[in-house]
C-alpha cells in the first residue's frame, strides 16, 4: 500500500475530531469556562484598573502582544508536531532567547550603517539558525526537547550578551518608525502585523496537507510512520518555523523598544502560557493558530492589568504558573478519559 493511500485512512483532521459525549462536554465547559474567565478577568480591570480601557493602554497592550504572540505562535507550531508531551514532545525554550539575538543581530547590523534589508535577513538567519540547532539536537541527535531547547537557550543568551555587552543597542530607521506607528485610531501597526501573521500561520497550519500531516505526527505519531509519513524531517521543519518566529519576533521588538533589549529572557514564561493556554480555546483542547491569538491577549490584558494595579511582579509570575498547572492538568485529565 502507498503511502498515500495509507496517509488516507489517517483522520481527516485530528484537530475536529470529536471527543466522547462525557469528554466532549467536558471540553466545551472548560473552553467556555475560559471566555467567560477571560471576560470577566476584563470586566473587573476596566473597574478597578486605572486608564484600563483607555486606547492609549489597549493600544499599549496590542504592541507588546504582537511581539510575544509571534513567539507563542512559533511555540504552537512545535506543540502540534511534538506533541503534547512538553517534556518529550512539543517545546521550545529557546524562544525568548532567540528573539533577544536576533533584535541584537538586526540592532548591531543598522548601527554598522547597514540597511533595513540586510538588517531583516541577519535577524531572520539567526533565528533560523537556532531553528535549526534545535532540529538537530532533537530529531538528528536524539536529545530530549526539554533539555536541548533548555541548552540552546543558554548559549543563545549568551552570545546575546557577547553581542551586546549586556547594553541596549539603539536602532532607528523607517521601517522601524513605520512599524512602531499607529493609525488614525490609536492601533499600532504591530497590531496589524500580529494578526496579518497569524492569519498566514493559520492558513496553513490548519488548512493544508502540511498542517494535516503536523497534527497527525503530534497526535497520531505511530499511525503516521505507518503511512509513510517523513516524522523526522516533519518535527525538525516545526523547530525551524519556531526558529523563523523568533527572528521575526526580534525584528518586532526592535521596533517596538527602538533598540535591542536586555531583558528578553522575561518574555519566555508568558510565551509558554500563552502557548498552552491556546488549547483550551479549540474544540478538541488540541494547539491551534487561533486559540493561540485569544490567549495571547488574554495574558497581555491580564499582565497589564496587573501593572496598572501595581501588584508586584512576583504575582503575576505566579499567576502564569497557575495557569499552566491549571491548563495541563485539566487537558491531560481529559486527554485521559478520552483514551
């Protein structure tokens, strides 16, 4: 039988099937339960929180979103090809460090008076290129995901460091002026460019062969090496996209901040929350492009929020964690009764 004909009787998209009645409602009260938190989570901000509603603040919020929602997306992809496993299976936690080089790459780059052009390609070659370390330390060398990403990270903060000597490198060109802008109506063009990307994303993770054949690899890995599905070229190829995200995240952040910045390793617990929390906003509690989008404004409202309160910073990082223990707990315990 041919591959093809096998890759037939694969699912026809392991992301719609449906759930048993008792896990299905389940499934549903949990997403539900997540939108009715979420606006809630907004109602009490708007009453509580100084300037919340304001469009100078949203506006705010959709700029910084736009630069962490580009990593989670990245994030997302690894999670639908590895798996939901985070420990053997779908993660990177080299994201955040790849954004903070490549914006120091695209930062170094204009202030040797290069343009915007070459300035692109060096950040996008460098999150490439820790894509592809990854892709080779995983699928090639046989490393779990969790401690190579884990070893990635490392080196790539500290070739960060190198570059930078742990300074901001200020940045300023058109582009950047054009992409730290806003329109008429106080929307900043980072704004546009998140959901621009995430409709790209979408398009083809969920509705080509390419996307079919990521969640069957994640979902269905023993099924889709029977039908002669390339597992390894398939997880590497979903490393190297997280890669590519993360320089395009560096370019964002250069624009957003006017410069390289610092404090980039911040950024990778609310992308991991971001990622996971996604889940919850698909029908199957399965990484979806656009439940990644609701969740990465939900923890950019919800971050800010907390700022605006004034509570310390140490809650708000307890609180992502929650969400994460929360989030896995309650997929893995229906993922369970699914089986």
């Amino acid at each position: 039988m041919s591959a093809d004909v096998q890759f037939a009787s694969l699912p026809d998209n392991p992301a719609a099937q449906a759930l048993p009645a008792g896990g299905k409602l389940a499934a549903t009260a949990l997403r539900f339960g997540s939108l009715l938190a979420f606006v809630a989570i907004l109602v009490i901000f708007a009453l509580t929180a100084p300037y919340f509603l304001t469009v100078g603040n949203i506006g705010n919020v959709l700029g910084q979103s736009a630069i962490s929602g580009v990593l989670a997306i990245g994030l997302t992809i690894v999670l639908i090809a590895g798996g939901s496993n985070v420990v053997t299976g779908g993660i990177d936690l080299s994201l955040a460090a790849n954004m903070g080089l490549s914006a120091a790459v695209y930062a170094t780059l204009i202030q040797l008076g290069f343009g915007d052009a070459a300035a692109i390609a060096g950040a996008l070659v460098t999150g490439l290129a820790i894509g592809a370390v990854n892709a080779l330390a995983i699928v090639f060398a046989g490393i779990v995901p969790l401690l190579a990403t884990l070893a990635v990270m490392n080196v790539v903060a500290g070739l960060e460091l190198v570059l930078t000597q742990n300074t901001v490198l200020p940045a300023s060109t058109d582009l950047l002026t054009v992409l730290s802008s806003s329109d008429g109506f106080g929307i900043p063009i980072l704004a546009y460019v998140l959901i621009g990307f995430t409709v790209i994303v979408a398009a083809i993770v969920q509705f080509t062969p390419l996307g079919l054949r990521l969640y069957a690899v994640g979902e269905f890995p023993e099924a889709a090496r029977a039908a002669g599905l390339p597992l390894r070229s398939l997880v590497a190829g979903a490393f190297v996209a997280s890669g590519l995200c993360g320089g395009i995240a560096g370019i964002l952040s250069v624009a957003y901040l006017s410069g390289s910045t610092t404090g980039s390793g911040e950024m990778l617990l609310p992308v991991v929350v971001t990622a996971l929390l996604g889940s919850v906003f698909s029908r199957r509690l399965v990484p979806t492009i656009g439940g990644t989008l609701i969740s990465t404004l939900f923890v950019g409202f919800l971050i800010n929020g907390f700022q605006l309160l004034n509570l310390p910073s140490t809650l708000v990082s307890g609180v992502q964690g929650l969400l994460i223990l929360i989030v896995v707990s309650a997929t893995t315990l229906l993922r369970k009764r699914e089986i």
